[in-house]
C-alpha cells in the first residue's frame, strides 16, 4: 500500500521556533492516503490543531494529520497550531494538490471509472 509523509513542520514551544520549509506535494485522485506530521518540543503538555485554508479540522488535534482516500476537495494550504501553557506557534504552510485525469475524455475521471 502506498502512502506519503510530507514533515509539514518542525516547531518548538516555549523556546525558538524551527518550521522546516515546506514544499507544495501533488498527489492523484485516489491516493490511498496523505500524511502530515509536525515535530515539536516545549515545556508541559503540547496540543495541536491543523487547519486547511484557515479553517479548523474538528477532528485533527495531533502531531499527524491522517487523509484518506485523497479526492480533489482535499486540495488547500495545511498548517498546525502547535500550543501549551506559555503560547503557541504556527507551522509552515503545505500546499496540497490533487490531480485528476480523464485519459479517455468521457467527463469521468480514470478514479470514477475504476
């Protein structure tokens, strides 16, 4: 099974912030899953919300954001809120694309066809 981990960031709370640089990822429709993972490290407990297009991911509250059955609707720019008791930081955004392919221009994708 293929998958793909993309470091979205690496972030330290309470101390200096590190974001590793964050290059665009391209996938297909169809891929069987997309990850993000952010490193990080601070003092006490760390919480975490990921964010596409600025919006919060209700369910996405951990070092590592999990998409499955990527379709074209995942595309958008991810980020991470990395928080604890002395503040909180941002990651780097990533920039997700899905690409999709019509080989045979029937108006169906080669995804919707399989």
């Amino acid at each position: 099974r293929l998958s793909r981990i993309i470091n979205a960031a690496t972030t330290a709370v309470g101390a200096s912030t590190q974001n590793a640089a964050a290059s665009p990822v391209e996938v297909a429709e169809g891929e069987p899953e997309v990850v993000f993972t952010v490193a990080s490290a601070g003092s006490g407990a760390l919480t975490y919300q990921w964010q596409r297009d600025g919006k919060n991911l209700p369910q996405a509250k951990s070092e590592r954001l999990t998409l499955r059955h990527v379709r074209p609707f995942f595309d958008g720019r991810y980020r991470v809120r990395v928080s604890n008791a002395y503040g909180s930081v941002w990651s780097d955004e990533v920039t997700l694309t899905i690409n999709t392919y019509d080989s045979d221009d029937d108006g169906l994708t080669d995804y919707e066809e399989v």
